[in-house]
C-alpha cells in the first residue's frame, strides 16, 4: 500500500537514495517491500518530507528485531528557502535601524550632563558615540540559524547552525559504516494503491439503538420468562460473565474502533494518540519514549498501519520460496498458507522537531521508531 508522491518520484531526490541498510531485513539480510509511503509535509516547515515504512515478507522473520522499518526523509523547499530568507533579511534590517535610532537617541538625551562636562571622563557622550561608531557589518549573520537570524515560532523546522554541526558530529561518532545507496530497480514491490483521506468515525455510522424500545423488549422478554406452571424466574439471577485469563482490554478497545471503519488502512495525526494493538510491556514503552538519536529531542506518534493492509496486499502470493516448505505433503493447507509478513498493527513514532541532520541544502534519511504488535501467542 502506498499513497504516491506527486511527482516527485520514489526518493524526495532521485540522485540521492537513501542507504540500501534502511531497505534490508537485518535478520535475512534480504531486500523489504515498501508497505507504505507519504508526503506528509509539516506546516511552517522548509523541507519536502515523505515518510516510508519497510517489512520483511517472510514470516519467520516476524516478532525478530529488524525486520520493520520507518525512514523519513528530506529535501529542502528552494522556494521556501528564499522567501524565508528574505523575510529574515528584512527583519535584520529592520532590527538594526532600531538599534541605530535607540543609540542616536541615548547620545543626545544623556550626552550633556554637567557632571560630565567637567570630569576625567569622555562622560556619556563619549560612550554613545563610539557604541555607535561600530560598524553596523549588515551583511555579517549575527545569528547560527541557517537564515540569519534568530529562529522564531514561524519556522520551528529548522535549527541553529550550531545544532546541525553537532548533529553532524554525533552522526559521526556512531561509527557506523556506510552502505551503499539502494537501487530502487531491485526492491521488490507490491502493487500500488491509492488511498483517500476522511476524518476517523469516533461513533457507528449507523443510527443508535432506541433505548424506549430496547426497554419494552426486555420488559417483554421477561414476561416470557415463565415456566410451564406459571412461576416466574425473577428470584434467578445471571452469573456475571468473568473475562478468560489473558484478556488484553487494550485488545478490545481495538477492535471495537476497528468495527466503525473496518476498511480503514492508516491512522494518521501528527503528535496525536496512538491506538494499541495490545497492551504495552515495559520494553515497548521504553522504546517509544526514546529521544531522538540525532537531535535528543522527544519522540511523538505520527502513523500506524491497519490490519486491513494485510487484506489488500497479495503478502502470501509474494512470499519468499524460501517460506514454503520443502515436503509440502506433510503439512496442513492451512500450514502452506501460512507465509508471508504477519501484524496487528505498525506504529510510528519520529522526532518531534523533525530535525533535519547535517547541512539544509542536502537531502537527508533518518530511521525513526518503529513499534510492531502482533497478536497475542
């Protein structure tokens, strides 16, 4: 399943892939398929963004490190680029005319106190003048952010020139060998899909239930509950239901959101509420409250895969040879069948900032979080 990037191709950069390392099971070693891919550009943000996410198709792969993957990715908005660089010049300008006209001000205001005249001092004149003898340098950039200026609430994207250098050097200790760009010709493929986006259902679609007329039914009901003899069962009481040892509420909770669109594909909000498969172990919670690797930033929800991709892609007519068995006889069809990715759901967490490692002018690929959940054992 995909939602295809307008125009811009399978890589935010043709000429720049990501590493083949992003696209390769690290239990198999073998190349993943693509589950799903978005432009999901930030509001206010500098950078074309499209998020991707990788799965091994082979079933014993499942429930093992590696073999799911989330890359987000991007390319800066030239166009953007200048026209918040330019915004951030004329602030700059703008800026420097005040503090001009404020030292101007202060000279005249102060520069004549009788105190002074008469002192071993220059006195305040003196002081105003040579603050506003500097040279006002307007094309020095006063600030480490990659426009000039100091970075303000209408571009929180981007961070100062010091943070990218830094990111850069902790990319850099992490000592980890690069691979070779991945060649998108030999990734293997589902067919494409096109998605369309509506707003979650919170409620049934269908009209709900006439409490007046469910009441007259169980009044009803209870007048038919009489035996042969006329008596009545009103002293009987039901057992309440006890729930099977192992119930995940979680798990209930679930389905029943499941239940209002079944054909619902991905859920989606940008630091919203992630919906859980099941219940979290402490390892998952450790997992999805990490900081960013590159920035140290917080991590939020972004995504996660339905089920119901499961139904709309062809993972057991794809599956690798290698899943089925060599004596196909002794085992059930059921058994043969039983190949391909498998999940309840596949949640994705990214940085918070969205921060973009290394220099702005180059595309960049960062490996986010990525939580899978499958069904209970």
């Amino acid at each position: 399943m995909m939602v295809l990037v307008k125009r811009l191709g399978l890589w935010l950069d043709p000429n720049t892939p990501p590493s083949s390392d992003y696209c390769t099971c690290r239990v198999c070693r073998d190349k993943m398929y693509l589950l799903f891919q978005s432009y999901a550009p930030l509001p206010d943000s500098a950078f074309h963004r499209v998020v991707y996410v990788w799965a091994c198709n082979k079933r014993s792969c499942m429930k093992k490190e590696g073999s799911f993957s989330v890359v987000r990715s991007h390319v800066v908005d030239e166009v953007y680029l200048k026209a918040q660089r330019q915004k951030e010049e004329e602030k700059r300008k703008k800026e420097e005319k005040r503090k001009a006209a404020a030292a101007n001000q202060g000279a005249f205001s102060q520069g004549f106190q009788l105190g002074d005249l008469w002192g071993s001092s220059a006195g305040s004149f003196a002081k105003a003048a040579a603050k506003s003898a500097a040279p006002a340098k307007p094309f020095e950039l006063k600030s480490t952010s990659p426009f000039g200026m100091k970075a303000s609430n209408e571009t929180p994207s981007f961070s100062a020139k010091k943070e990218a250098i830094d990111i850069a050097d902790q990319m850099n200790q992490l000592s980890i060998q690069p691979s070779p760009p991945v060649d998108a010709a030999s990734l293997p493929k589902f067919p494409g899909q096109y998605l369309y986006i509506d707003d979650e259902p919170k409620e049934p679609r269908f009209n709900p239930i006439d409490m007046n007329r469910y009441k007259e039914f169980l009044d009803m009901e209870k007048e038919m509950l009489m035996d042969v003899d006329g008596e009545t069962w009103q002293g009987e009481t039901y057992e309440k239901q006890q729930l099977p040892k192992g119930f995940d509420k979680q798990f209930k909770k679930f389905t029943e959101r499941v239940e209002l669109e079944p054909s619902q594909c991905v859920r989606y909000e940008f630091a919203g509420q992630p919906l859980f498969y099941s219940a979290l172990h402490p390892q998952q919670q450790q997992q999805i409250t990490s900081s960013c690797k590159y920035c140290k930033g917080p991590k939020v929800f972004e995504f996660q895969l339905m089920p119901n991709v499961l139904s709309i892609l062809p993972t057991a007519e794809y599956a690798s040879e290698s899943e089925q068995s060599a004596d196909n006889t002794k085992k059930s069809a059921l058994d043969r069948w039983s190949v391909g990715m498998e999940f309840g759901t596949i949640l994705a967490f990214v940085c918070q900032k969205d921060c973009h490692p290394g220099s702005i002018e180059e595309p960049a690929y960062v490996e986010e979080t990525v939580l899978v959940q499958f069904e209970t054992d």
